[in-house]
C-alpha cells in the first residue's frame, strides 16, 4: 500500500490558526462506516447521536509547556523569546528545544528534538530562561535524530521541575499552526478534562467538549471512561517510506485504570458501542485488547500500534477524530476505521464546505 494513496489536497486558508470562541462551535461531518451520504452538523449535536447505553472513552492526558527557548554554553545569556526574529533564526547560540519523553525522574533525563540539529552535539551545556533556571546537558543521540539530555539537578524536587516548565516553557503548538504560542493557547489547546500530565500534543477531537455537553451526555445515558495515553515525538514524525507497510511507528506510554479497565471490559461482553474520543485514544484500546488477549486489563504499557487499512478493530465501534494531514499516520488509522475511499471522499466533501482543518479545526464522527 503506498503512502501517496492517502493524499488530499487542502487549501492552506483551511488550515485553523487559532481556536474558535466556543469550543463546542466547531462544525462535525457525520459519517457512517459503511458509506452513503453525509451530514454537517455543530458539535452541539453531538449528544443527539448518542445512545443509551453507549461507552464513550476519553484520553484525559495532560499537555505541558514542552518546548524551551534558550542558549549554548558560551552564547549570551538574556532572554530568548519566539516573538524575537533573532530567536527564530537561532543566532548567537541560541536554540528551540522540544521534550518528548520523560526517560527518568532520577536524573531527570528526557527525549528531545532540538534545532539546530546538526549543531547540538554530545557533550554540550544548554541553558533555559533569562536566569538560566533549567540547565541541561546533552548524552546521546537516538534513532530519530532526536537527544538524549540530562536536566541538572538546579531544582531538586521534580515538581519544581515541572514549575519552572510552567514559568518559561511554551504550549507546544504543531508547526501548521504558524504563530507563536500565546497565553490563551494555555487554556485552549487543553480538553477540559485534562488531569494526568505527560503530552507535547493535545488530543485535539477533545479539544471541543465543554463541561456542559458531558454533564448532556451523561443525562442521556450514556457512559463515560478514561484512559491515559501521553502524545509524543510519533505526532511529529512525516512518513519518509513510499510502502505503508516500511514506516516505523513510535511507542506512546500509556495507562489504564482498574475502573476504566472494568467498565470497557463490561461493556463489551454486553455489546454495547464502544466510542473513542481521537486517534490516542482508539490505538491505547486496540493495543490493550492484543495485549490482554481479549481482555483489557489495567495497567501501564506502551502502544505502538500502527493501524491502517485492513486492521481489525476489536473494541471500537465508533470514534469522534479531528482532520488530519495527508499521508500521515492518522488518517490512515482513519482509513482503516472509515474505509479509505469513504473517508477521502468525506475530506474532499469538508474542503469543498470549508471546513477549518487540523488541531484548532472541525470534526467528525464516523459509525
């Protein structure tokens, strides 16, 4: 299966720049699995579609301030900052850091993409924030082209850690989006419903829930779950294979409780629909039902499943997902739910209605 089979074309004014001013304002095409036509509606109406007796899983993961601006040992320490032409061109030593991965706690050694690539070597001091606050050194390269750095231990405890990533980190906004992070991207590009810390990308077809719609939901019978998947470096990576078949997908870490473990568990021996709130979503139940041999069993592990046409979804009967890029991962797990030729004919049909594409963009559901 070549991986040009899942390109589109979409109109770069489509692609979402910033949120709307509801988040349950965003438009939603309703599609069936099978095919036949399709329905506009608002995310409003999104309970209208659900059933008594329906489960509805959530990925309650927690985006944090992942990327970091600041300096190579020996360049001048002030403040860097995005807005500053300077910092974007990355003079004077200064760089872009992105956490991906949290590899330890003692010491407190993360994954990281860093620009620029080629110049951050094995051996170098990096510092961050106009007080040097955090400072990091870098251990190895890895399989991707990312590093491996080591945060020094300025700030014992790591929740000042975490702190200090709240003072001078930045919302990790996708590279699509071309501005610069501001304050309400702290609040907006967060679902509602946040509560385990651990993401560099939010998963964004949660994005448009508001405690008023679940509190709706939840009047209408239907259950409710959550899982913990942490979206990392996987979200990043292009396909660079011309097979589908050739691409290597990243592991994502991920948990579930006993309590969400028995009400999935629940739910499927009675047949009721199972619906999965995103793509981390989706991949953190498919890979537990494998895991467990038929049975999701609680726990942490790590998916790295890699879905796509000619999968066999064994939990999931309906999912709620965002636009995404062509010929990425994502719409091929899309694909492998919705049917490739349906779901491509459902993306032409949301460009030709205007549809706001990607992670501040419209959904939509597919059953």
């Amino acid at each position: 299966m070549l991986v040009s089979d899942f390109h589109f074309h979409l109109p770069d004014e489509l692609i979402a720049q910033e949120p709307l001013a509801a988040r349950d304002g965003s438009r939603m095409l309703h599609l069936q699995r099978t095919g036949g036509p399709y329905y506009d509606h608002l995310f409003r109406d999104f309970p209208d579609l659900l059933r008594p007796g329906d489960l509805l899983v959530f990925n309650n993961t927690r985006v944090f301030p992942a990327r970091l601006y600041g300096r190579r040992e020996g360049a001048r320490s002030h403040p860097v900052s995005p807005h500053n032409p300077a910092a974007r061109d990355f003079l004077h030593g200064r760089i872009e850091v992105l956490l991906t991965r949290q590899l330890s706690t003692q010491p407190n050694d993360w994954e990281c993409l860093v620009r620029p690539g080629r110049k951050i070597g094995v051996g170098e001091h990096l510092f961050f924030g106009e007080h040097d606050e955090l400072q990091a050194e870098v251990l190895a390269r890895a399989e991707f082209g990312e590093r491996r750095i080591r945060f020094q231990p300025v700030l014992q405890q790591i929740d000042d850690f975490f702190a200090a990533l709240d003072r001078i980190g930045h919302v990790p906004l996708p590279p699509y989006i071309a501005r610069p992070d501001s304050s309400r991207d702290r609040e907006r590009y967060q679902t509602v419903y946040a509560q385990q810390r651990g993401s560099v990308a939010a998963p964004t077809a949660g994005l448009h829930f508001t405690p008023e719609i679940l509190e709706s939901i939840r009047q209408r019978g239907v259950g409710t779950a959550e899982i913990t998947l942490h979206v990392g470096l996987g979200t990043f990576q292009p396909v660079r294979v011309d097979r589908v078949e050739d691409h290597k997908l990243h592991s994502e870490p991920y948990s579930i409780s006993p309590g969400a473990a028995a009400a999935i568990n629940q739910a499927l021996r009675a047949s009721r629909r199972i619906i999965a709130v995103g793509t981390t979503t989706v991949r953190t139940l498919e890979h537990a039902i494998r895991l467990g041999a038929g049975t999701i069993v609680a726990g942490p592990a790590a998916a790295d499943l890699f879905i796509y046409p000619g999968f066999e979804f064994k939990v999931v009967k309906a999912m709620l997902t965002n636009f995404h890029l062509p010929q990425s991962t994502l719409l091929m797990l899309v694909s492998a739910f919705g049917g490739k030729e349906n779901v491509l004919r459902a993306y032409g049909h949301a460009v030709s209605e205007r549809y706001r594409f990607y992670s501040y963009g419209d959904c939509m559901f597919i059953e």
